[in-house]
C-alpha cells in the first residue's frame, strides 16, 4: 500500500497533536471514521460478543492435515475462528472460506496466513542475503514474486518481513534478519512492505505484511534463541524501533509479538510496548498478532499465573490475535463477565482485524480469482531469484583476482553443499521444492566446464574423511578448486543457535588437506550466518559468502565464478573471527578506554608473573585482539576503487540547513564495476553517549573502468538526530564526524558542527 498525499497529511496532523489514530470503537476512536471504518462499525454492532471473541483466533493445521476435521468446519461455521496459517492445500482454503462467508452467522471470512519468509516456490535468498544486498529493487523483487506465487493458493497475509536488529551470529535467527544496522534494515523493511503489498492491499495478489517480532527477539540473552533481552529504553528507540517505524510508514497492516521478554516483561503481554508505544506513539492501526503460543508462554515466563490470567493481559495490553494457543476462546467470555475485561477492548481489538479484512477485498472477494495462476516457477520469477542470489553474494577475499576465473578452467568442484538441491535453499522454506533447485554442480555441468566432483563430505556435518584422497586426487589434477561448503539450511534459523560458529564436520580438514596440493582454492560458504574462518582463511585464495542463496543458486555462483555477474553484496553483519567476540557490532559505544592499536598487548607477550596492572590495554580481547574478521559494509567487486577526499559546502550547519556531501570516486581496476558507496557520521559529544559510527545513507554507483563520478550525499538536521535520556527525539549542537567509503572501517572523513 502507497500512501497517499491526504493521508499523509492526517497522519503528520495526527501525530502533531499526538493523537491515538487507529480505532473505531467509541473508547478508542479519534480520527474520522473512513468507509471501512463505518462498514467495521456496522458490522460490530450486528455481532454477538462470542462471534467476536471468534476473530481474535489465529489457529493453525499442519501441512501432514490429511483431512479437514469436522470439529474444524464448525468452529468456523459458528463464528469461532478469525483466521488461519499453514492451510496448504487450496482446496481446504476454499472449502473453509466457503464455509466462513456462506455458513458463519455474518459471512465474515477467514485470513489465511503462512511464513511466506524468502519465496514461495521460487525461492530467493534468505533474509540475511537479501539484505547483503542493500538493495531496495532486490528486496521488492523478493516480496513481490513472493506474494505473487502465494496468493494463487489463497495465501493473503505473512508472517514477514521479521525486522529484529542481530548482532549475534550465534542466534540461529540471525538468518531471517536484516542484519544489524537500523538504518539498512529500515530501508530494506519499506521495501518488503512495498513488495508484499503492490500498490494495493485490495489487489488480490498482495499479502498483508506482517512485520515481526516486536520486540527486541534479536539481543536474546548470548544468542541463545527465546532468551531474555534487557534493552533501555533509548536504545530501544534508537535501534530496535526505527525498522518497524519504517515498516508501519509503509503501510504494513499487522505485527506479531515476540517470544521474549523485554525488561521482565513477555511482549505479547506488554501494555507499554503494544498500547503506548505501538499504538499510541507509533500511530499503528492494523492488528498485531502473538506468536506461536507465546501468550500461553506467559506462563512459563513466569508473568502469569494461569491461562485465563495469560489471556487477561494479552487482551488488556492490546494484543489482538492469538496464535494457536486458546486462552482467548477458553477464558475471555468469563473475564469480561467478571469485568476484568471491557467489551469495549473486545471490539476494538475485533475492528482492528476487521478493518484489514476489509483492506484486503476479503469480504467482496473472499476466494482466489480465477485468472491468478502465480506464475510460480516463471521464466521472470526465476531470473529475478539470480539476480538476487548474485547482489546478495559477498566477495570477502580475492587474492591476485583468482576470481573470475577463465572460461577453461579445469576445476576440482569439491564440498558438501556444491550439489544439494534443499540445502541451498535455506531456512524457512516450507513451499520451497528441491527438484526445482538448480544446484552449483548442475550449473558448471550445463555449461560444459570442465570439472571433476568430488563431494567428499555428503552433509555440511559429516565427519567421515574416506573420500580426502579421492578429492586431493582430483584436485591435483585441476588447476583450481572451487569448494563448497557450509552449514545445511537446517544449522540456523528458529531454534538453532549455535555456540562455535566454524564450518562444522570434517570441513576444516578438509579445506587444509586440499591446500596442501597448492593449488588454488575458491570457498564458496553456503551459510545462514557468518562462520568464523580465521584458521582456515589462509587457505583458501577467494572466499565468497553466498548465505543460502535458493532455487537459483547453481546458475548465479556459475556466473559469479567465470565473471559473466560480478558478486554485488555488503555485509549487513559485523563478521567475528571467533564466536567468542560476540555480540560484535560497529556501531558500538566508545566507552571510556577505546581500543587504541597501539596499547593492544596480545596475550603471549604479556610476562610471565606480571603484576597485576592494565598494561595500559583497553576494551579488547587479549587473544583475538579488536578487530573483526571483515567489518560492517565490506565486500569485493571485481574491480578496484579509489576514494578521494570528503568534500562539504560548509564547516557549520543549522536547522533547516543540508550539509552538501560529496566525493570523487574512480574505478581504478581493469573492467566496469559496481560499488556501495557508504556514509557513516559520528556525534561526537552528546547528552547520551552515541555510537562510535552510524550509517546515514549509501548509493548504488556502477562505473566503467578508469572513469570517475561525483558522489553526493545532503544530511539534514534529522539525519543527525537521536532519542534522548527523556525520551525525545533531539539534534544536539556541537561537533559530528563523517565519513564516505567502502565499508565501516573507513577513515576518509571530516567533521562539521551543528549550532
Ligand atoms: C515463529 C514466527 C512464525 C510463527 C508461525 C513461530 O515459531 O517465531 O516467526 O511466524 O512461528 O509459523
């Protein structure tokens, strides 16, 4: 959905007057009621309090379902049930739709959700890779074909885009993320939204947006995944909120809670989170839906006593849907009897599920319309999967431009993931068809490469090393190898954090084994995360990160290899070299002793029986040191770029000022290329402490070998704000750093000051 110019205005009107403008009923309403909004109320007015208590279920069925259960059609004959996820087979869509809208006391009909996370059947990138790209076209692409092969099945309404900031590897979720910057992840929500939604929710090819979970899911406790997060308050004004500001600007229509709690309090139960800063401040309106049982969680949590008290302050806190769990169905009649709930909650919670019900043409158009077929698989869809696979692709190493390789190259293809048609395609992929995959080794083999495989380890975690002599065999008799490994699809995502991030298995071994032949190797990491490399890194000449990259991995790693695509990704993550440096991220605090390279004393050369005494060390690890293995922002092209100095038109700025930022950038390699041209900006002195850098924009610059172009940038009094110890959001005068270059290490900056 666009926003129009009036309802931007309303909103801007609304939020000047710090207006709640999300409501139709009486308590809640305070922005004139729109057609919907009066259809809404219509309705309200004709249900019955059990028929309503029926539109805050969310229940599910399992893709096994064989058949439908009775019990199942009748709860939604009589009212009981607002919405389903996971009804896979079309048939059943129908068949309980048309049970809904021709049984049910007021024919409302059924949502039917799924995770419909990186592709439906044609399968893009996973989040984390989507984000690599930095591009807004990709991830639009990603959600649109995404929302294109769904909704022919019926599907109106997913569980994406998940908008948690990571700064972890080890959390297995690290992989559905936008990584750990608020400003990309920002960027890139607008553009899922946009892509799920199309122009219009009312199309019948757009999904409903889910932007997921509020909030905090990401600082889980050590990685570890559900755990507890303790975030201040600021910071999570500052770092976790903007993406789903973003995101809700966008016109995304639902949110779901989180497992987690925030600060002692579980999300789906948090009357500040889901009614004073969602609603109210954030200016939501749509529904926000609990995530799998976390309301029933609550009790686990230890935040509530029982589930009719776990239901008791979902409702109460503003949490509209329950998934799966049914404390809402068992216990909401008897709290509103005994007046621990307010019908009035009841119908503002039901007007909200109402409204994008209506949104979404369901009540004119409750089934799939016949022309939709979803083009799933389509010539279109499956280009723009390559393409994503080739701008989510990460060059972290090249030496001596290994990469691209000739033409005749003769190649050892060596590595568990180099031929698996499901791994490739990542986590999240319920829909997602291995015989539709296009693997690596099918991809070299189509184009009649030269090469000899050997896949040596059958699964990323094997540790049978029979077939080492075979593939050393094969690879003395190639002139390079290229390895493909990783971690299977399954090693990351919910549930599956891990603690050592290396390549699991026998795959170190084996990588040092076929460097002991000399002869060239390019790794290519299949990964859901980051995996620490630093033992092995020497080995390997070329490494290029390609995440789980989906259905058309095979197809864009050829073209990647043999240089007819140029890899086009950024890291959206800081990459540890151990997993013992975690959390890392570079938008950290400067704290009061920063690393400073020349104090650093590495922990051999420390004396024996020193006494005790800081050395003059400052905040970093004695054995691995400050640094991480790649920063923020960094990737290769296949081309080179040379930086000039950071020009700005003026040394000092205003409010209602734009600092003018520019830069001379020349492609100084020996063929066009592509590059993310970054801006970092520090405030250097501020009422809370701010990061030591923050990403405010980046571009997209393709340049031909040897030419130059002016990059300019224009910041603004807003690009430098931020939210303060009271809670509001303020540029402070005095003095900023920036920076322009490739990534967040860069040191090609000035400074100015903002009176
Ligand atoms: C996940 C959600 C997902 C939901 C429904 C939960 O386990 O945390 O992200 O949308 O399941 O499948």
């Amino acid at each position: 959905m666009k926003w129009s110019v009036p309802l931007l205005l309303l909103l801007v009107v609304l939020m000047a007057f710090g207006i709640r403008g999300c409501a139709t009923s009486e308590t809640h309403s305070m922005r004139p009621p729109s057609k919907i909004d009066q259809k809404v109320n219509q309705l309200l007015s004709e249900m019955t309090l059990e028929e309503k208590i029926g539109q805050l279920n969310l229940r599910g069925t399992s893709s096994r379902t064989k058949v439908l259960p009775d019990s199942l059609k009748q709860a939604v004959r009589e009212g009981h049930i607002g919405a389903f996820l996971n009804v896979m087979n079309s048939d059943y869509v129908k068949e309980l739709q048309t049970i809904a809208v021709e049984e049910s006391p007021h024919g409302i009909p059924l949502i039917f959700a799924r995770d419909v996370i990186h592709g439906f059947k044609t399968i893009f990138p996973i989040p984390l890779g989507l984000a690599a790209s930095w591009d807004q076209q990709v991830v639009v692409d990603a959600s649109r074909v995404s929302a294109v092969e769904a909704s022919a099945q019926g599907i109106r309404w997913t569980f994406a885009p998940m908008l948690d900031i990571s700064r972890d590897a080890r959390w297995g979720r690290i992989a559905e993320s936008p990584g750990e910057d608020p400003y990309l992840a920002s960027v890139l929500a607008q553009a899922y939204i946009q892509g799920f939604q199309g122009d219009s929710l009312n199309d019948p090819t757009a999904m409903a947006a889910c932007a997921k979970h509020f909030i905090g899911y990401g600082a889980a406790l050590g990685g570890r995944d559900y755990n507890t997060a303790t975030i201040d308050e600021a910071q999570l004004r500052n770092v976790y909120l903007p993406p789903f500001q973003a995101a809700l600007n966008a016109g995304a229509p639902t949110v779901m809670t989180s497992f987690n709690e925030v600060n002692g309090v579980p999300a789906s139960g948090d009357e500040f989170l889901l009614d004073q800063v969602l609603r109210k401040e954030m200016q939501f309106d749509g529904f926000v839906v609990s995530d799998w049982n976390s309301v029933l969680e609550m009790i686990n949590h230890g935040f509530a006593a029982d589930q009719k008290q776990a239901a008791e302050l979902a409702v109460n806190a503003g949490l509209d849907m329950e998934m799966t769990s049914r404390t809402y169905e068992s216990y909401l009649m008897t709290l509103i009897e005994e007046g621990k709930v307010n019908e009035s909650q009841i119908d503002f919670l039901v007007a909200n599920i109402l409204r994008v019900k209506f949104q979404l043409g369901l009540f004119e158009r409750p089934f799939i319309p016949a022309h939709l077929d979803g083009k799933i698989y389509s010539q279109e869809h499956l280009q723009k999967a390559k393409n994503a696979a080739i701008k989510s692709s990460v060059l972290l190493k090249n030496n001596n431009q290994l990469l691209p390789l000739e033409k005749n190259t003769k190649i050892a293809l060596i590595g568990p993931l180099a031929h698996q048609a499901r791994e490739q395609l990542g986590t999240w992929t319920f829909d997602g068809e291995a015989e539709a995959s296009i693997t690596p080794l099918m991809a070299l083999e189509e184009q009649n490469i030269s090469l000899t495989f050997v896949e040596t380890l059958s699964y990323s975690r094997d540790k049978d090393k029979s077939a080492f002599t075979k593939a050393v065999k094969a690879a003395q008799e190639s002139d390079v190898i290229v390895f493909i490994g990783g971690e299977e699809a399954i090693l990351s995502g919910e549930a599956h954090s891990r603690a050592s991030l290396n390549l699991p298995g026998a795959q170190e071994d084996l990588i040092s084994e076929l460097a002991k032949t000399g002869k060239p190797i390019v790794g290519v990491i299949m990964a859901g995360r980051p995996i620490t490399i630093n033992t092995i890194k020497q080995h390997m000449d070329a490494i290029l990160m390609a995440w789980h990259p989906g259905t058309m991995s095979g197809p864009a790693i050829y073209e990647m290899l043999f240089g007819l695509a140029e890899p086009g990704g950024r890291l959206p993550v800081t990459w540890p070299k151990t997993s013992g440096q975690l959390p890392l991220f570079y938008n950290h605090k400067n704290t009061g002793r920063p690393v400073n390279p020349e104090k650093f004393v590495q922990m051999d050369s420390i004396p024996v029986g020193a006494w005790q005494s800081s050395l003059g060390n400052t905040s970093h690890y004695l054995d691995v040191g400050y640094e991480p293995e790649f920063p923020f922002g960094y990737g290769l092209g296949y081309s080179r770029f040379s930086y000039g100095k950071v020009h700005i038109d003026k040394t000092v700025i205003k409010a209602g000022d734009s600092l003018r930022v520019s830069v001379e950038l020349t492609n100084i390699g020996d063929r066009k290329s592509h590059e993310v041209v970054q801006l970092y900006i520090r405030d250097q002195t501020a009422s809370l402490t701010r990061p030591v850098k923050e990403l405010k924009a980046f571009q997209h610059i393709d340049l031909d070998q040897g030419s130059s172009t002016e990059v300019v940038f224009w910041l603004k009094k807003e690009d430098l704000a931020f939210v303060n110890r009271n809670m509001e959001k303020v540029t402070e005068p005095g003095l900023f750093n920036l920076w322009v270059g490739a990534d967040s290490s860069t040191s090609n900056g000035t400074s100015f000051t903002y009176e």
